[in-house]
C-alpha cells in the first residue's frame, strides 16, 4: 500500500539539490505541508534544548570531515565528540547481554575519554517466562528480557544521553519509550547479518529477495 507521502521513491530530491529545476512530485511533504516545514523550522532552533543537539551536529558534522568529503570518523567518535560539544559526563548503556563484550568495550572506550557510563544488560529484571505468561520455546532463555528496567534504572541515575546496543526489534521501542535521556542506537540486533541489517538491502534482489518479496 503506497502512502501519501513518500520520499523514499523521489527522483528529484530538491528538497537537497537546492539547484534542480524540476518541480517536486505530488507526494513531497516538503512542497505540501508548508505549514508543518515552518512549524518544525522554529522548534528544532528556537527550543534550547533543540538548537544545542542541532549545534552540537553541526559541529561533528564538520569536524568529522563531511564538509571536505572525508568521512574520517567512526559512528563511535562521532558520539563521543556529539557529548563533548554538550557538555554530557554521565552516559547510559542499554545492552543485549549477548553483546556483552561489545559492551565491556565500548565502556573502556567511554570512560577513556572521561564519561562515567551506567550500563544495564537487557536480562536485569528478567522475569521467569512463565511468570509474563510466555511459554517457554527450544533454544531460548527461561527467561524474558526486561527493556523497561533497563530504561528505568538510567532514568535513576538521571544519564544525560543513553546508548542502545543490540536490543531486539520491539524491546527496542519499548526501551526508547520509557527512557527519559535521548537515545541514540549504536547497534542494531541482526544475528544473521552480524549486525549489519543494511546488507540484506543490497542483497534484496538475489540472495534475499524470497524472504523480503512475498
């Protein structure tokens, strides 16, 4: 079913390419809602909170050499500087316990560039399955994960910006929904991929196209 509004199959993109001379298509929000392009424009510069996360991107925009072409920093630098140019000290850790060496690592890396990091693995809190009404199912824990404690713990100790590491699709939403601190994702859980969802994209016309085209 094909939406109102759908970017993701424009041709024209001048919305970017300030220089293009055809007109936008019929379903470009941007030419259609006026209105809400004006609205959204005072909010995300004239809100504080807003303009510093926008300045705070431009600047790691810059420095990270998009300007120049040369994307010299990594998604974890990146994030790094984004809560040096906001003054952040205290990070939050949302991980998939299966990720948990990832996790080790990534809080060598946070608390060598001086953050103090809250990390919460997705089993703290876990209920026994049968005790939420699951049944229990071969290969899997007796146990269910808990995103909403793992948001709520961060909440506790009042992080300023929490990083979400391999959650699984829907404990993900749930822990975005209940944190208080922006979240940003780090890595998102695909265990056939190795955690690249992005590759089955370009695979989606050969090796995974009976899978992703009913």
């Amino acid at each position: 079913m094909k939406s109102r509004y759908a970017c993701a199959r424009c041709g024209v993109v001048k919305c970017f390419y300030s220089g293009v001379e055809a007109n936008y298509p019929s379903f470009c929000p941007h030419e259609n809602l006026k209105d809400t392009v004006k609205t959204s424009i005072e909010e995300g510069w004239k809100n504080p909170e807003n303009r510093r996360i926008n300045e705070a991107y431009e600047a790691v925009l810059k420095k990270g050499g998009y300007a120049s072409g040369n994307y010299s920093w990594c998604r974890i630098k990146e994030i790094i500087e984004f809560c040096k140019q906001l003054g952040y000290k205290k990070l939050g850790l949302g991980f998939c316990v299966g990720l948990r060496d990832e996790a080790r690592i990534l809080t060598d890396i946070l608390e060598k560039n001086g953050f103090e990091v809250v990390s919460v693995g997705c089993m703290a809190g876990a209920p026994a399955l049968g005790e939420v009404g699951f049944g229990e199912y071969r290969g899997a824990s007796t146990k269910a994960c808990n995103p909403i404690m793992q948001a709520k713990v961060l909440n506790k100790e009042k992080t300023e910006l929490n990083i979400m590491l391999g959650l699984c699709v829907g404990h993900d939403i749930l822990f975005i929904k209940y944190s208080k601190a922006g979240v940003t994702p780090l890595i998102v859980k695909d265990m056939a991929l190795a955690h690249n969802p992005a590759a089955a994209l370009y695979v989606s016309q050969s090796y995974y196209k009976k899978q992703l085209f009913p």
